[in-house]
C-alpha cells in the first residue's frame, strides 16, 4: 500500500458556532462572547511543499487578501520566528470553504499551518503553545489547534472540551459575504446576554444574537434560514454568516434536501465531529513509519 506523502492533504476543517451569545465588551473594543465550536467533516485542504532557502509563501491566491496578510502566510513566518527554523515553506490552500461565511476558514487554515509545520519542521511545540501563538492571528485560531469541540468564553480563547451530539447538517451558503466587523459594530447588536450554563445549552436556551442584525441587513440569510426551517428542522446562522445549517438525523434526508436548494445558493452536507480531522491526520503522521530508502 503506498504511504500518504507527508506533506499533502492537510484538513483545515470547517466550525460551526452551535450558539452564539454576547455577555459584555472589554474596554479594547472586543466583545465577551460564549459559544460552542463543533468541527465538521468538511474544510480546505492544504498542501505544503518544504524548501531549503528561507522563505515563506503562498502557491495560490485568495481574492482581495495580499500576500503577506494570507494568514497561512503570517502562520508559518510565526512559528519560524517563534523556533528559529532555518527553512522555508510554499503552502497551497485548495479552497472549498466561503470567505464572510463564519465557518472560520481562514481560521482554520492558519491552524493546519501551524499543526502541520510543528510536525514537519519537527519544532516540537505542544498545543498550548500553538494555541497562544494562534490568539496571535486570530481570535478562532485555537480552538482549531486544540482540535476538540469546545465551550469558548472570553473572546474565544477560553475554551472547555465538551462533547455534543453528530448529527449531520446542511451547511446552506445564500451567495452574500458578510464582513464580521459590520455586524459587530452595528447598534442593534444585543451585547448584554446573562452568562448561561452548559446544561442551558444542551436544553436548547440559546441562540444566535447575530442572526436579527445579519438577517435585517442580508436579506438573502433570512431567506435561507426560512427555507431550511421549512424543511422541518432546527435552523440557526454560525458565527456572524452569512452560512446557516439545519440539523439533521441522517445523512440521507440531509443529502435529499440539498437536491431541492433553491437556485442561486450552495452547501453541503457533513457530519459534526468533536475530533477535529486535523487532529486524526496528525496522528497518522506520527503513527506513520520512516520511509526506507
């Protein structure tokens, strides 16, 4: 059987924020927020080639972003400075998630840089020193490092394994991007929710407060949600869209409805995991036996 070549098929795989509440504001301007983050079976997949010189760069290009703002860009001259590691890297995303989605894409891609180059410059950090270089780029980033389905407080970066059902889910794009920043400076954002309890959570009392604020603004988010409601199941918005999903018992009556999207919009279908995938390629990785020569 011929070995997975170790530097190709990394998953970036996508989040959905199963709730989204906002507690308060910190005097910097960033909100407290609680959440919880699940995984999907689902994301981009990023390719690594290892180079001899010192130098770091993007084999693919992501419309409207420089270069050197990729952030798998940033992640990987962020591990080099953090260890010293003499070599270089082209990193190639294949995109498959949307940008302004809230599946935290790019996100996740800074993640699988930062796991998948620890393990192939065998620089020998653990996740929580991952992590924190992570919060460095982006406030989603270790939960993705962490690789478990988490309960987040503080910006996101508070995070406590947890453990909620898999079903599988219709992840519906309604064909808008919506800029976070936007929709967390808009004055109609309810900022004061009351701090809740996991049991609150798993009881169902919780919400997105996003979705009155994107759904007023992005008309074409409400609609979607509408016509997932109408197919008989829990509807929410993650993160702040413009993706919303429906939850679904199995994989076949997900799959039956996105046959019926409406023109227009695209989705999937994938599975909650709790497990991130990247987190089961890196173990193979590490299983894996030294190539003989």
């Amino acid at each position: 059987m011929t070995q997975q070549d170790p530097c190709m098929g990394w998953p970036a795989p996508a989040k959905l924020n199963l709730f989204l509440h906002i507690t308060g504001r910190r005097p910097d301007g960033y909100h407290e927020l609680q959440s919880v983050f699940q995984f999907l079976t689902f994301g981009d997949t990023l390719d690594f080639r290892l180079l001899d010189e010192d130098r770091v760069r993007a084999e693919h290009a992501l419309d409207g972003v420089a270069h050197d703002d990729d952030l798998t860009v940033r992640a990987a001259r962020t591990l080099k400075a953090a260890t010293g590691h003499p070599g270089g890297v082209a990193i190639r995303v294949r995109k498959r998630l949307p940008m302004g989605g809230g599946l935290g894409g790019g996100s996740s891609d800074a993640a699988t840089v930062l796991v998948a180059l620890n393990a192939l410059w065998e620089t020998g950090l653990d996740d929580e020193a991952l992590a924190a270089m992570g919060l460095k780029l982006g406030a989603d980033v270790p939960v993705f490092v962490r690789g478990h389905a988490a309960w987040a407080e503080g910006v996101g970066e508070r995070l406590a394994p947890v453990s909620p059902p898999e079903p599988w889910y219709l992840v519906v794009h309604p064909g808008v991007m919506v800029p976070t920043g936007a929709i967390f400076t808009d004055p109609g954002l309810t900022r004061d929710c009351p701090p809740i309890k996991i049991a609150d959570f798993l009881a169902g009392r919780a919400g997105n407060v996003c979705e009155p604020v994107v759904c007023r603004r992005f008309p074409a988010v409400a609609k979607a949600l509408e016509w997932l409601q109408g197919q008989g199941v829990t509807a929410r918005m993650t993160g702040t869209g413009s993706c919303v999903f429906g939850v679904f018992e199995t994989e076949e009556a997900a799959r039956a409805a996105l046959e019926c999207l409406p023109c227009g919009w695209s989705g999937f279908v994938a599975r909650g995991c709790n497990q991130s995938p990247l987190h089961r390629r890196r173990a193979q990785f590490r299983a894996a036996p030294a190539v003989q020569e």
